[in-house]
C-alpha cells in the first residue's frame, strides 16, 4: 500500500494523495483547493465521472449501483457509509444512480439492484448483484484492500 492516502474532491471530482501525518491539518483538493472530505463519505456519480474516477485511482473503487425507489438499495446505504468511513482513504466508495446513468450498469450488464462491483487498476475485479451488508460487505472487499 502506498504511504498516501486517496481521496476524491467532492467539489471538482480530481483525486488527492494525502499524507496520513496531514490528515488533522484539513487538506484542501490539489485541483480547486476545496477542503476535502475525509470521511470519504460514498459519492454520486455520473457515467462519464465514474470512467474518469476507476481509470485514474490509485486505490480499489466500490460502485453500488443502485436506484431511490429500491428498498434493498436503501438497506445497504448506512452499511456501504460506514464502510467507506472505516476504510478512508484506501477505498473509494461511489453511488450510479442507474434510472438517471445506465450507460455503466449496461456495459457492466447489471440485471438487477443493489449490484455492487470493485475496480482496480483500472478494471472491473468483482461484481455481485445483491444487498451485502456487514461482514458480508466486508468480506466482499478485503481482497483488494
């Protein structure tokens, strides 16, 4: 692993390197100088920005792809929040609404909702359709931590 820390600017969407000694320093975004949000808290995303966020990352990606009217979806929102929370800044966790951006559940043939899926390096590594909460959610992603 490397000694920085990744974090995505909630602001501008460019991705950070943070030193773990500047993390009580609030550091701002490299790009826009907004201060970033070290809770990492799961951002939403649009096609084209989860493209540019799996391509360039450093650290693995979780997308739950998922849709407001699905209850499951709605589950595993507080478990995939604490999730990102505990692994801040070695996990990027990011949300595709897929009623408003198809265009990456399609090419990743998502068929139903919550399908979650990790990128690293650039590539898709697992995806898995189905609410994971807790140690499920967990075990789901430890390989690629």
């Amino acid at each position: 692993m490397p000694d920085s820390l990744a974090f995505r600017c909630a602001a501008c969407g460019g991705l950070n390197r943070v030193s773990p000694d500047r993390l009580a320093s609030s550091p701002k975004c490299g790009r826009c100088k907004a201060t970033l949000d070290l809770s990492a808290h799961p951002q939403d995303l649009d096609d084209a920005g989860l493209e540019r966020l799996v391509r360039a990352s450093p650290v693995p990606v979780l997308v739950d792809f998922w849709a407001p009217w699905c209850g499951p979806c709605r589950a595993v929102a507080p478990h995939l929040v604490d999730l990102a929370r505990r692994h801040a800044g070695r996990l990027i966790v990011a949300k595709v609404d897929t009623d408003r951006h198809q265009q990456a559940a399609a090419a990743l043939q998502v068929r139903s909702i919550p399908t979650l899926a990790v990128w690293k390096g650039g590539s898709v590594q697992k995806a898995q359709a189905g609410a994971l909460m807790g140690a499920q959610l967990e075990q789901f992603v430890a390989p690629f931590l």
